[in-house]
C-alpha cells in the first residue's frame, strides 16, 4: 500500500494563535503530528502551510514541506495546491491529517489509507468511533454520521443522528447489539482521498446542507460522491482546539 500523508497547517486561529507552532516537548505541535504520521506506512510525509515560520521550523526538524497560497478556503483546497506541487498522479491516495492532532492514532492512517485503497467507487474514506456518552450525542459540536450496509457514509450531521422515535435516553444503543439497531458514530475528522478527486473537489459548488451544517464533507455526496468509513475501535486522540487542549497535549509529551 502506498499513500502520502499531507498535513495542512495555517497560522491564523481565533483560540490558539500560532496554533502550528504551539511547544509540545521542545517542538512544534506541527512537527509532533508529522513524526506520528511518520511511523505510519506512508512513503511520504509533508506539512502544506501558507507560512514562512512553519516551513522553517519543518526544515529545523527534517520535515518536508511545501508553500501553499494564503488566500485558501479551506484545507481542502490547500491540499490540492500541494499535491500539483508534488507532481502526485490523480491515482494516488493522499491521508489528510490535520496540523492540531498530535496524538492521533498512527495505525488510523494506514486504515483510511487501505480502506480506499479497496473501495474503488468511493472518492473519499474516513473513520468513526461509537458514541457511548448521551452528553456526545447531543454535543453539536461532535459530529455524527449514519452509514449504509457497506459502512459508506449516508450523511453527517452536527445534530443527534440517528434518532430513535421509539427509545428513551441511551436505551435504545446499550442493546444495539442483541436488537440490530445501529450505534451512534462519531465522526472522526481523518481523511483519506484519491488526488484525481481532491483536485476536482474545490471546485464543486458547495451544497446547501454543507452551508447549513458547516460540515465541508457533506458537499461530496451532495455531488454524488462516496465516502467510505472505517469503524475504529479506539477513541479519536485529543485534537488541540481550546488552550485546555493544549495543556493535556503538553503533559503527554513532557
């Protein structure tokens, strides 16, 4: 299997500023996410960023990466400047890992990465992890998504899907195994993408239920593409968001 992990990493954050370059153990939050991603199976491991700082840090740590634009949308975007920069061909699978996870899960690279890698109608893979905390399920800000009988994603949503009209509370997901009815998944933010796809990809109109969610995922299957989903097993690791965030990831790598 081969694929190139690509890590998107700007500056500009409203709660962390600097957030890339945050210490962590005597490096960069950006570095520390790279050397995780190193010890995937990826042959190739770089930082896409828009700032001269993060490219010389990298350099400071032997990081490979490259200068994007700064006038970007978003990651997705910036992913696909970076792989017409790397001369990568619209067959090749890219994982995108984003530049605030530095501890997440080395072998859910590789998954998303062979997920696609055997689900050739699929543009896209992702993973999930099942909810089993009712304050999750209603928490906007964890995202859900409802997959099909071939764990291909049928929707996410901020909101609690899928509901249960006939259950109460947590009831109705705690016998989920014995009645057949599905678990709640959160979505898990890792992405995995053939270059052909993500370089298409920006310039999809976005679709409403994307505007309405604010969830950019939500714009390929509005365009009829697939988005595959590995079910993991451990739980997501802890994103850097908030400065509490920032405090927990600092103690693991001191």
């Amino acid at each position: 299997m081969r694929f190139t992990v690509l890590i998107p990493a700007r500056l500009a954050s409203t709660r962390l500023p600097n957030k890339p370059l945050a210490d962590l153990g005597g490096a960069p939050m950006v570095v520390r996410v790279a050397q995780r991603a190193q010890l995937s199976q990826a042959e190739k491991v770089v930082v896409a960023t828009d700032s001269r700082e993060v490219m010389d840090q990298c350099a400071r740590f032997d990081i490979q990466a490259v200068m994007t634009a700064a006038t970007h949308a978003s990651g997705s975007d910036r992913l696909a400047e970076a792989c017409s920069l790397l001369g990568l061909p619209d067959d090749a699978v890219v994982v995108n890992v984003q530049g605030d996870e530095p501890l997440i899960d080395v072998a859910l690279m590789d998954a998303v990465a062979l997920l696609l890698a055997n689900r050739p109608d699929c543009a896209m893979s992702t993973a999930a992890h099942a909810i089993d905390s009712l304050a999750d399920y209603m928490n906007p800000n964890i995202v859900k998504v409802v997959l099909d009988a071939r764990q291909t994603a049928l929707y996410f949503s901020r909101a609690g899907v899928p509901a249960a009209r006939d259950h109460a509370g947590m009831a109705w997901w705690n016998d989920a195994a014995s009645s057949g009815l599905p678990k709640p998944l959160r979505h898990v933010g890792i992405y995995a993408y053939r270059v052909g796809f993500l370089k298409a990809f920006p310039a999809l109109p976005p679709a409403p239920v994307e505007q309405l969610e604010c969830l950019e995922q939500l714009r390929a299957l509005w365009h009829g593409y697939k988005i595959a989903v590995h079910i993991t097993e451990q739980p997501p690791g802890i994103g850097v968001d908030t400065p509490d965030d920032l405090i927990a990831a600092r103690k693991y790598y001191s």
